[in-house]
C-alpha cells in the first residue's frame, strides 16, 4: 500500500503549527521520557480524540478515539492507537528500531503526543508512521 498524500499534507500542516513547543535538540527517547512523565502526573484518565493515520495500512482519518478511566474503547483496526499510551509505545517501539526520522510533538501541559513523524530506517521503505492527535479533550470528571 503507498501513502496517502492527505495524510503527509495533514501532517506536515499539524508539524509547523506546532513546531515551536518543543525544543529540537533533545533527543527522541529522552523527549518521550519526558512526554510520558507529564501524561503520568497530569494526564486525565477519561478523554477522547480524533486520530489521523497514514502507513502501509489501511487510511485512518479523523477516526474518534475514547478512553474510558483508563480503559481504550474498541476502534476497529486502531488497536495500537486507541490510547495516549499506546502511541507512546508506537513511538519507543520507532526509536528502538533507528532514528533516521523521529520527529514528535507533544502537548506542553499533558505531554501526549500531538504529532509524529516515525521514519526509523532510511533504508526500509515500509517503516513509515505518521499521526496526528486533533480535538483531544480530557473529561474534567475523570482527572487523576
């Protein structure tokens, strides 16, 4: 399957708007260790978000994310982008693999990932991951 130019458009759109939140020269692992110590400390439990995908997989766009106290609902094929956590293991697993092309976001506030452009091996034409987090809303009622 080849990427989807909407997708990389959407993305590379988020990636300027966002561009000055955070600093360039921390490197990927320790901006993710970072990332997930806010979400830890001030993450909410329950929210929700819109999610757009594109992979070698199939197109996810703007497909709606809920978190339930901590518990993903079902989204059928979006298994491993149904939670703030699972897209931070989607970003460990991109570093762990190379860093041709690691370039995340992430909110100021709660540190969940925003943006991310996931390009781990030059030389591997299928490892691309790109996605953008939109409309997330924490649910005041669920807050840790």
């Amino acid at each position: 399957m080849t990427l989807k130019p909407f997708g990389g458009a959407l993305l590379i759109a988020a990636t300027a708007f966002l561009g000055s939140e955070a600093p360039q020269d921390v490197p990927p692992a320790t901006a993710l260790a970072q990332a997930e110590a806010r979400w830890r400390e001030r993450g909410p439990k329950t929210y929700q978000y819109q999610i757009a995908i594109t992979c070698f997989c199939p197109p996810f766009l703007n497909d709606r994310v809920r978190v339930t106290n901590g518990v993903p609902d079902p989204v059928k094929g979006l298994d491993g982008f149904n939670s703030v956590e699972k897209l931070f293991e989607r970003i460990r697993q991109a570093i762990s693999r190379g860093q041709y092309r690691i370039s995340v976001k992430y909110d100021e506030q709660l540190g969940y990932p925003r943006s991310a452009d996931l390009d781990p091996r030059r030389e591997v034409k299928d490892d691309e991951l790109y996605f953008v987090v939109r409309s997330f809303r924490p649910n005041t009622a669920g807050l840790r």
